[in-house]
C-alpha cells in the first residue's frame, strides 16, 4: 500500500518535471520518466530490505 503511495507521488513530479521541461520531445521525456520510475522503485526496494 505504501509503495503505490510513493509511486503515485513519483508520478506526479515527473509528470511536473516533463511539464517545466517541455521543450524536449515527448518520447524522450517518457523514456526518461520510466527510467527515472525504475530508479526510483529500486531505491525503494533497497532501503525496504
């Protein structure tokens, strides 16, 4: 329950991010949303375990 908390908030700041950011192409800001995603869900996962 947590964690979808957490991504949900990720989420939202990356969204904020590609907004302030707009002047770079759509698929490059997505592409690094989701890497920024899967960095973020690994740093979550390590300080969990």
């Amino acid at each position: 329950m947590r964690t979808s908390m957490i991504l949900g908030l990720a989420l939202g700041a990356l969204i904020g991010a590609a907004l302030v950011e707009g002047n770079s192409p759509v698929s490059e800001m997505v592409s690094k949303g989701k890497q920024k995603i899967k960095d973020k869900i690994n740093q979550i996962n390590a300080s969990m375990n």
